[in-house]
C-alpha cells in the first residue's frame, strides 16, 4: 500500500473483496451482511487504519437525505444555471437525496442538509461567505477566490479555452480582439480574462477590454459594445462573456453598418439557445452545464461517504462550438 494513497471506503472493500456499499453497511453495523462478512470487513479497516470522515460519520448516524445548492441570484434566469440544476437533481436523486435550493437575501439561513455546493461562488456574495463558514461539506463549481476553502472543487479551464478561441479568430483573420467580461469576484471570469491577457501578451495585440459588473443587463452589455467599437483603430472581433450578451448585440452592430460572421467576427463565453438561434448563428463554448453539475453532486456524495478526501478536484471539460459568426470575410 503506497503511503501516499488515501485510505478510503472503496480501499477497504477492496481489501475485503466486497462491494462499496456491503462495506459501508458492515462498518455501519446495517443492512443484511452477514456477522462472518462483517468481521472480514472489520479486520481490513483496521489492517489498514481506516479512519470515517467525521463529517461522513455524523451524517451517517443521523442523514437529513438532502444537499443545498446555491447559485448566484442573478444568474437564476440563465439558461446555463437552469441545466447546472437538472444536473445536480439529477444526481441527487440517483443518491436517493433531495435538493434545496438557496436563495440569496439578508434572511438567508443556512438549511438543514447533508453538504453544500455552490455553483460559480461570488467573492464578496454574503450568502456564499456565511454557506462557506456553516461546517458542512462543501462542493464548489470553479473556484471560491474569497475566504475558505471548499472540500471540493470542480473546475473547467478557462484560461484555455479563450486562448482556444482566440487562435480560431486569428486563423479567420482577426488581429485585434475586443473582449466585454465581468470581474474577478467570479473564478470563470477571473480564467477568461487571464486567457485573453495571456493570448494578448504572446501575440503582441493590444488589450481591449470592457469591464463589467457580474449582474450586467443587456442595455450596459450594448453600451459598452459602442465604447469599445469606437475605439480607433476598431476592434475586428469580439468576445462577449456575460451569457446571453452576445446574441444581444445586433442593434450595436447595426449602428455601426457591421454584420456578424464578416465585418466583425463575434463569440460567446457561454452556449444557450440564444447563440443557436441568433442570424448568424454565433460561436460560443459549450460548457456542458448539466454534466457540471453533475459532476459537483458526484464529488461531494464522495466527500460525504469517505470516498474522497477534502482538498479533492475534477477537472470538468468544455468545448469550442463554431459557428457562422466567426467564419471571416474570405471564408
């Protein structure tokens, strides 16, 4: 056994030759395992020194069968949260757990659950700050850059993906891309701008850059579209991170006597139905919000059953969708 190999749940099974869950049983002292079962799973957690999770100990003693979830209050409307919910619902119910969603506001409490994830934690966002200092196991999609530290983490890189998509832009023709994104109290904004400045800095282009509140509505989305199209010289592409936004922007690209996919080559951070439907359809990463959440479920049932020790982290994979929006004058 390697010393640096954790021992978990899964480890002693192993050991035993059972299944996960005769194991957890006969650690329990539940469920249908026989009493000769039993010992041999006693005899191969001690051989090994298995030692519960305290916190996967108490909420075995004394379950609530539920996790909460919280996601930004702004963002309840975006179609990428709606699938990052089924996802943990999902999951949930396939761990026989019910979900609670929490909602942001003064009067927020901390409900009665098993464990906690927090799906994009805002820095600075009171409900995330009291939710992360409650004691619970805690999940996090991408990271918390405030104060505490999740017992997991499920993260995407997005640093990559930007530069992913400004090596697309490139090869269509674009040498000068703008870029609207929100500010650093936010792990998935904090990437995109570190791809961009990172894309910037190995390809000599000047950074053109709209900041703007994570909560940003369309019409300030627009506004600052017009600054940066105003610039001189103008900005041959431009990336839009808020969800959504991108699709938007067609009034601003009018003004201009721009079109899409031609004049400027126009992406979006974030996939929805939105950038589908849009004329011409727009570029944009596929997050794959359903499988995320998911996944963020999956780890913090690993958490809670031992099977995971704290300090654990998926990567969670993402992809360039292109479309007509980036295809280039000379396409």
């Amino acid at each position: 056994m390697s010393p640096t190999r954790p021992v978990t749940l899964l480890t002693v099974a192993e050991r035993a030759g059972v299944s996960k869950t005769t194991a957890s049983d006969a650690l329990r002292s539940s469920g249908r395992v026989s009493a000769q079962t039993r010992a041999v799973v006693l005899e191969a957690a001690a051989e090994l020194g298995y030692v519960p999770n305290g916190s996967a100990r108490h909420l075995r003693r004394a379950s609530t069968g539920a996790i909460g979830l919280h996601v930004p209050e702004v963002l309840t409307r975006s179609d990428y949260y709606m699938r990052f919910v089924f996802g943990v619902v999902e999951a949930a119910a396939a761990h026989d757990h019910d979900l609670t969603l929490i909602t942001s506001g003064p009067s927020s409490r901390v409900p009665r659950v098993d464990g906690l994830i927090l799906g994009d934690p805002l820095d600075g966002d009171p409900v995330v700050e009291r939710l992360m200092r409650a004691g619970l196991p805690t999940v996090t999609g991408e990271r918390f850059r405030g104060d505490g530290t999740a017992d997991g983490v499920v993260v995407s890189d997005h640093a990559a993906m930007l530069g992913e998509m400004l090596d697309h832009l490139r090869e269509r023709g674009a040498s000068r891309p703008a870029l609207i994104v929100a500010g650093g109290e936010s792990d998935w904004a904090a990437g995109i701008r570190r791809g961009y400045d990172e894309w910037c800095a190995r390809h000599g282009a000047a950074s053109v850059v709209g900041t703007v509140p994570f909560d940003v509505s369309y019409d300030e989305t627009r506004a600052v579209a017009r600054a940066l199209l105003a610039t001189d010289p103008r900005p041959d592409a431009l990336i839009c991170a808020p969800a959504g936004s991108a699709a938007q922007l067609q009034p601003v690209l009018s003004e201009a006597g721009l079109r899409a996919g031609t004049d400027l080559l126009l992406a979006s951070c974030v996939e929805g139905p939105s950038m589908r439907a849009a004329d011409p359809p727009i570029t944009a990463v596929d997050l794959h919000p359903r499988e995320a959440g998911a996944a963020c479920a999956e780890l913090l049932f690993e958490i809670l059953n031992g099977d995971a020790p704290p300090g654990s982290e998926r990567s969670h994979p993402i992809e360039l969708i292109v479309r007509a929006s980036t295809r280039g004058a000379t396409a």
